[in-house]
C-alpha cells in the first residue's frame, strides 16, 4: 500500500459506486486524474458499495461489480503500490463517524441537496426516497473525513457537492474542537465526453462505450455516434468543434498529425461522417488495447485482485481506528469502562 512517509504527502479520498466494467466517461472524469495523482498525494480509493445501496438496496451484485471495477481500475494505472484501494463497507468506522456526524447536521442542509431536491420534485421519486438518500450527503462526508483527507478530486460541476463536507467539518469542529482539516476540492480539467446519443455518456442511457469492450462492439458502438447535429448532408461543410466523433479522435487518436487533417476535411465538406467514424473506431480500438490486454491478465487472477483489496482494507482500517479515537475522545464518547 501507499507509503506516505511520515506524512509529508497531502491525502486525498475519492471513490466510486461499484457498477461492474468501468466506461470511457468514468475513466475521463475520474480515473484518469487519479493515476495521475498517485505519484504526488498519498491516495485513497473508495469501493462506495454503502453509496451503491440509497438508490438500490439489492446488493447481490456489488462483489461482482466491485471486482469488475477495481480490475479496471489497476488496468487503467492504479498502482496498490502508490494508492490504498479499498471497499467502504469493510472499514466500519466510515458508518460509526457518519452517525455522530448526523447528529450535528441540520435537515435543511440535507433537504436543500441539489440531488435530493432534484428526486423531491418528482411525485414518483419521492414516494420511495429513503432515508440513505437524504442522509447520503453526511456519509459522504464520513467516509472523507474520517482519512482526514486535505483534498478531494473533483470538476468544478461537483464542487457543490463538496461544499456540505466542508459545513459539516466546519460544524463538528466547532462543536468539539479541531479534529478535521477542512477538505479542498482538488479540481480538475475533464473533457467533455458524451454518448453516442450526444447526451452524458451514461450505462443507465446504454450510450456509453466500455473500456474492455471487444474491438467488434466498439466498431458498432462508434459508427452509431451521432455527429455534427449542423451537417444534414455527407458534402456540407462541418462543424468538428460540435462533433462528438472529432472530440474522440482528439483524445484517442495515436496518429496526432491526423488531427488537423480530419478538421480541415471536416470543415471543407471532404471528409464524409461515416469515414470519419470508421477511422475513430480503428484509433479508438488500438488504443484500448494496452487496457484490454492488462485487463485480461488481472481478471485471470482474481485472488491478486482480492489481496490488494484485503491490504487495502487493512491499511484504511489502521487510520480509520486511529481517527475515530480521536473523536471519541473529543465528543467524551471513549470508554466509561475498559472494554474487554
């Protein structure tokens, strides 16, 4: 696991909902940034299978799920050598702080959740709203805190999201005294990737693109990409800072010096969509194959991949305990007895 070296690394925390094989959106909003960082903050990485449960408490497929996902993860570049990756239900002490921590959170900071009001405005969402999706946000908050992490990775749109983390630290600190550092949001620059649809590349929208898709799948996926929406016909001159298609061939094209050439056709009328796309789906399908590749090995060893989570468990554990002794501590909540 990470070896933060008498602490002069920054922590930062972030997770995801285990929701099996990871998609192209997932890796360039999230994932991406996360390999990146490993190398300068001591890093750790969520499993939120807790989180998976608000809005669906059948969890009969979060194992598989969760081993799909971190499978993916190590395939993309997270290194259990750099990071601590490790499975929120399996450190305890994320669901003891988020009860104390409901304690000192008004309701109206949780009804007034941008997600929460979203799902409140629909009569049909609301009848089955439960208490985990109002109280999301102080779990959230739990399972930051309790690594005393400085920084979350997060874009700007997500911010917001941030923001009651920081209120409810602010809170509790006030109340007991400083325990937490107040957790900054660690931004960073996502592309804009959509589904082949042009909405938010989304599994729940089936317009996304699986990283460890076979290279036939891609091809069928990418030639149903809609294209530039302003281009009715194949010889009118195109739109490529528009397109969907372009934005992919700058971010997965190996051939760079074909980039500008595809804008050029694009914009003169010369460069047909379906030959554009034809040419995404061959860039796109090499440039996944390191990750197919990596892939295939991790998931022949799923005891590897169940050791690394088994460390990593461990080593969030050893902080976790240490943080909440702490709180106890300060809340006058420790031992009125020694325990046995």
């Amino acid at each position: 696991m990470a070896d933060t070296k008498a602490g002069k690394k920054k922590r930062i925390l972030s997770g995801m909902r285990p929701t099996g094989r990871i998609h192209l959106g997932n890796y360039e909003g999230a994932l991406k940034n996360w390999v990146k960082l490993q190398d300068e903050f001591d890093s750790f990485h969520m499993v939120a299978d807790w989180h998976a449960l608000t809005n669906n408490p059948d969890a009969a497929h979060i194992h598989a799920d969760t081993l799909d996902m971190v499978i993916d993860w190590m395939a993309a570049g997270l290194d259990p050598k750099k990071c601590t990756m490790f499975i929120q239900s399996h450190v305890r002490e994320h669901a003891e702080l988020h009860l104390l921590l409901s304690m000192a959170t008004p309701l109206g900071w949780l009804e007034r959740c941008p997600t929460f009001k979203e799902l409140y405005r629909d009569d049909d969402e609301r009848k089955g709203l439960s208490y985990g999706m109002l109280g999301y946000p102080v779990l959230q908050a739990a399972d930051i805190l309790i690594y005393k992490a400085h920084f979350v990775p997060v874009g700007e749109d997500q911010v917001p999201h941030l923001e009651i983390t920081r209120e409810v630290c602010r809170r509790f600190n006030k109340l007991y005294g400083k325990v937490f550092p107040e957790p900054q949001a660690k931004l960073t620059e996502t592309p804009r990737i959509l589904g082949a649809d042009r909405r938010k590349m989304s599994k729940s929208l089936g317009n996304h693109i699986v990283m460890s898709d076979s290279p036939d799948a891609i091809r069928k996926k990418v030639l149903t990409m809609i294209t530039d929406p302003k281009r009715p016909r194949k010889n009118d001159p195109g739109h490529p800072d528009e397109c969907n298609v372009f934005t992919f061939h700058q971010l997965y094209n190996k051939n760079r010096d074909r980039i500008p050439e595809i804008e050029k056709g694009c914009r003169a009328g010369d460069w047909a969509c379906y030959d554009c796309k034809q040419e995404l789906a061959t860039a796109l399908v090499e440039w996944l194959e390191p990750f197919r590749e990596k892939r295939e090995a991790l998931a022949a060893d799923p005891d590897f991949v169940k050791d690394v989570l088994r460390q990593g468990n461990l080593a969030a554990r050893r902080a976790a305990q240490a943080v909440m002794t702490e709180v106890r501590e300060k809340t006058t909540l420790g031992s009125l007895i020694a325990d046995d």
